[in-house]
C-alpha cells in the first residue's frame, strides 16, 4: 500500500511540473507573439 501511495504521489508530482511548464510556455508565447504584435503596428 505504501509504494501504491508513493506513485500516486509521484504521478501528482509530475503532473504540476507538467502543468507550470505548460504556463511558463503560454506566457513566453504570448510575450513573444505580443511583442512581435506591437513591432508591426508601431510604423
């Protein structure tokens, strides 16, 4: 029981790492796609 509740732990674990690693890439992308934005509409 106690491995069964260490890899529930770790399956937890990974997902979060996951899900900061999907935020961090949003928010590069919408820094660099609005950057970009910016630059092509200043003349």
């Amino acid at each position: 029981m106690c491995n069964g509740q260490r890899h529930i732990t770790n399956n937890l674990r990974v997902i979060r790492h996951a899900w900061h690693f999907y935020h961090a890439l949003v928010l590069v992308i919408t820094a660099v796609c609005g950057g970009i934005g910016i630059a092509c509409l200043t003349p």
